[in-house]
C-alpha cells in the first residue's frame, strides 16, 4: 500500500517558481522570435535564399510549439496551484471534523453546546469529579468511627484521634482546601450525574489502562527471571522473581480497583476496605503455597490451596 504525503505550501512555492520559469521562457522565446523566424540570406544567390528560408522555417516551427509548451506550461502551474489549495481546504476539513468529534462528548456531557462553553463544561466536569472524589475522602476521614468502634483500630481513644484529625482537615486547609476550589471548578449547569458520570469514566479510564499494561510488565518479571536461571548459583532463586510478583500485582490492583470504585461511588469505604483485605488473604495464600512447593518441589507434589479460614 503506497501513502502520499502533501505539503500545500511546498505545492505553491513549487507553483510559484515554475510560473517564474514559464515567464522566463516566454521572454526568451518572444526575443528569440524576430531572428530565427526572418533569417536572412548570406548572399544573393538561389542556394542561400532557400537555406534562409529554410532556417526561417524551422524557427516557425520552433516558435510554435513553444507556444503549445507554454500553454501546456500555464496549465500545469494552474494544477498545481489549485491542488495546493484543495490540500489546504481538505486538512481545515478534516481539523474542524475532529474538533467537533472531540467537543461533541463534553458537550452531551455538559448540556452545553459546542463552542466557548465546552471547555467550561468539560472543566466543570473533571472538576466537580474531583471535587466529588475529595468529599468522599474528606467524609471517611471526619466520621468518628473512621479509626474506632468497628473501625480499623477499635478502642476508645481512637474515635478522639479521629475528630482531632478531621477537626485538622477541615477548617483552613488539607482536604477541605480543595473541597473549596469546588465553586471555581464546577459551573452552576452542572448536575449530580454529570459529576458521577464523569468520576466513574475516570476510574473506568484507568482501569482499563492497568488491565492493558500489567501483561507486559508481568512478561518483563517473567523475562527477568528467564534471564536469571542462566546465572551460575543465582539461577536457583530466579523463581522467585514470578513468586514474589505474584504476591505484590494482585495487592497493588486490588487497592487501585476499590480506591477507584469507591471515589466513583460504586462501592462503600467499608466494602472496598474488605474487598482489599480478602484479596491481600489471597495473594498471601498464595504466595506461601508457591514458596512450599518451590522449596520442595524436587520431592513433594504441589500442594492443595491453603483454606481461606487460615488468614
């Protein structure tokens, strides 16, 4: 498949020196007409007139088709001009296509049409999501059963910690700095599932890009491992590369996806908490099983799951 690439200014420079080449042309062409058409003869006799006539002749002949090379000339130049400018039209074309194919989703997003008011209610969006985000977080951190009670620490002297810690964030700074930057970053139009659609495209946005990336940074750890069985004394511990691999990836993605979900509103604090420990008891699971079999694999079976009870 062959591919053309266009330059439309390139096209009318192109255009622009070859007319002043065809001018050139016809200037000499125009001075070289008189002499060659009506050449004379060199002496009185029969001979020389008819090799005057002759020459002359030929100069018509000369002064003809120069006149249909420089239409043809003309012609050309007129092409290539003209193309130049349907490259032009046809790339302001295609910008303005995209423009309106980027704008459109803010737009429908925002209830705003496209133009000036797309970037404020794109901006609105993205800064209502965030503003949404950091109530949530600012809402976990104030409850004062965020670190007592069935909280993570349990105890009566967490709960105090708890409201010292919002009675922190709340006033002048922290968290509630940014809740405060809500009424220039959301515009008025903007609805509550305007916010949740655009948090929870967000998140999606990232997981989607995790799930993309994490296969080729789990083939390096593979690649490195491979690497490292060549290595004298050093090749034994390579398995352990992929083992340990396998205890962090599924701890990291778990804390992402919840933190993710839970920003967007899909889940609660406390069941995305649960979610992240049940994943780390997995992975921790996991991680002893393949340590067992890898220490004993030349002579035991691999071993069954350990039950989930354990942890």
């Amino acid at each position: 498949m062959s591919f053309l690439f266009a330059a439309p200014e390139a096209l009318t420079a192109a255009a622009s020196d070859l007319a002043g080449i065809g001018s050139t042309l016809g200037t000499a062409n125009a001075t070289a007409a008189a002499p060659t058409t009506g050449v004379l003869a060199s002496a009185a006799d029969e001979v020389s007139a008819q090799v005057a006539a002759l020459l002359s002749e030929h100069g018509l002949g000369y002064q003809q088709l120069s006149a249909q090379m420089a239409k043809f000339h003309e012609q050309f130049v007129q092409n290539l001009s003209a193309g130049a400018g349907a490259y032009v039209a046809a790339e302001a074309n295609a910008a303005q296509t995209l423009s309106n194919a980027v704008q459109a989703p803010a737009a429908a997003l925002s209830g705003n049409p496209v133009g000036a008011g797309v970037a404020g209610g794109a901006g609105g969006a993205v800064g209502s999501a965030v503003s949404n985000a950091v109530g949530r977080i600012e809402s976990v951190v104030a409850n004062p059963n965020f670190l007592g009670g069935a909280g993570l620490l349990g105890g009566g002297g967490a709960p105090a910690i708890a409201s010292q810690a919002a009675a922190l964030l709340r006033p002048t700074g922290g968290i509630s700095a940014l809740t405060a930057a809500r009424a220039l970053l959301a515009p008025a139009a903007m609805t509550n599932a305007a916010v949740s659609a655009a948090t929870g495209g967000i998140a999606g946005t990232i997981e989607a890009g995790y799930l993309l990336v994490e296969p080729y940074v789990q083939y390096g750890f593979e690649l490195a491992a491979y690497a490292a069985s060549f290595v004298p004394y050093v090749g034994y511990l390579a398995a352990q590369i992929p083992i340990f691999y396998n205890l962090i990836e599924p701890i990291v993605r778990s804390g992402l996806f919840n933190t993710l979900d839970w920003l967007s509103g899909s889940i609660s604090f406390n069941q995305g908490l649960n979610n992240f420990f049940a994943a780390t008891a997995a992975s921790i699971g996991y991680f002893i099983n393949s340590e067992i079999n890898w220490l004993f694999g030349y002579f035991l079976p691999p071993l069954p799951p350990l039950p989930p009870f354990i942890f």
